[in-house]
C-alpha cells in the first residue's frame, strides 16, 4: 500500500463564476447600479436625521440593496442627496451614514474619515464629500480572467493561510491582497469600472464581491456593516 505521502492529491478544477458578480466595468451602464434618490426620500431622511426615528419607506429598498449587494453585482450607488444642507459637517455626515445602515446590517465601527482601501465588511457605505474618480473591479470577472490567463496561479490564490478566492459552502468571495499573479489581470482595462462620484454621492458595496483598485478615497466618510448571513468567516478574512 502506498505511503499517505505519496497519495496524489485531486487536482485543482477551476469553476467559472457566472452571474451578476461577473460584471466587467467595459459592459457595465450606469442603470445597472445607480439609484438617484428623490425629493421624497430626502425629505424622509432629512426628518429623521432631524427628529429621530427610522426610515419606514425607504426601508424595503435599503433591504432590497441589501440582498443585491451580497447576490448579485455587490454595488449601489445612491445619487442626488442634498449633503450640503443634510450632512454640512463630520458628526452629520457619520449619522447620515448610519442612519442609511441601519436596516442593512451592525456597524463593525463608528462611521467616521476613510483614507486608505476599505477593508473586512460586509457592506461598505462610503459618502463622497467631494468629486473624485474610484475604481472598482469585479472580484469575480478577476477571478474569471485568471482562469484564462494562468490556472496554476489561480490555483495559488484559493490556498495558503491567505488565500485571495474562496468558494466554502458553495459562495463565492474574495478578497484584495497583493499578489505578483494578480497585476496583469487588474491592468485590464476592459475588467476596471471608472466611477464619478459626486459630492453626496453614497457608494454601497460588497468588498468580498467588488474591489476597490484605484487610488485611496479622499474626503470621504465610511461605515463599515457585518450581516447576517456574514462572509466575515471565510478564510479569506481570517
């Protein structure tokens, strides 16, 4: 009988991911992920923010977002907020943003300054308080291109103590790390989505689905949510 050491091991079959999360950024029109908000919605929050309470109509959709972020493309831009009346300063900015996250998942922390790439979340709320240029990428159309490109690095990317793709219990997720393998794939410009925020601009998204690959926010207020279900056990935020 052969030795356990020299059993051989099942090799590595790559599954291509397919769905909504797949999005390349080239492909991707602005309807598919933007949601301009209302006179009525900002009327609702504004009475919130102001007198305390919740978000009765806004709600269902909040939760709605909620179930696009972890299932299908991991991105919600909300647009046309009046921030410089409903959040002119820090401490309105950080309530604005939990107020929004309340029926979507816990705070992880206070809202507060985000200045490098957002990290372990669920759901990131990221308030641009100025206009700026983001990029985001598919993890999934990353993880997609890898398969074409080199499958033994993929192979390297689901294992380690780190891995980058996981796909435990059937759900598929990844996380941002650096990795010689990854550079040309991220280069692609076809896979990159360039978004323009604008001030007031509220950006949801689902870091174990989307990336953030461009240069590090500025003037911009974060909150950080768990949910449950959570990806935050998955190896690759372990």
């Amino acid at each position: 009988m052969a030795a356990m050491t020299d059993q051989i091991l099942p090799s590595f079959r790559p599954v291509p991911q397919l769905g909504d999360h797949a999005w390349q950024g080239g492909g991707l029109a602005p309807d598919a992920f933007m949601r301009p908000l209302g006179a009525k919605a900002a009327a609702e929050i504004e009475t919130a923010l102001e007198e305390g309470g919740g978000l009765p109509d806004l709600t269902p959709e909040l939760r709605d977002i909620a179930a696009r972020l972890d299932h299908g493309r991991g991105l919600v831009l909300l647009r046309g907020l009046p921030v410089e009346r409903l959040a002119p300063d820090a401490a309105a900015r950080a309530a604005l943003l939990e107020l929004l996250g309340g029926p979507l998942g816990t705070p992880l922390a206070p809202a507060g300054p985000v200045a490098s790439e957002p990290g372990a979340a669920d759901i990131w709320l990221l308030l641009a308080e100025a206009a700026q240029e983001v990029m985001l990428v598919s993890a999934a159309a990353v993880h997609n291109a890898m398969m074409q490109a080199d499958r033994a690095v993929l192979a390297e990317l689901f294992a380690g103590p780190e891995p980058v793709f996981s796909t435990l219990g059937g759900s598929f997720a990844a996380r941002h790390r650096p990795h010689p393998g990854l550079g040309a794939v991220l280069a692609d410009p076809a896979l990159a989505l360039r978004l323009h925020l604008r001030a007031g601009d509220v950006l949801l998204f689902n870091p174990s689905l989307v990336w953030w690959v461009g240069p590090p926010p500025k003037a911009v207020t974060g909150l950080a949510l768990a949910c449950e279900p959570s990806r935050l056990g998955l190896p690759i935020w372990s």
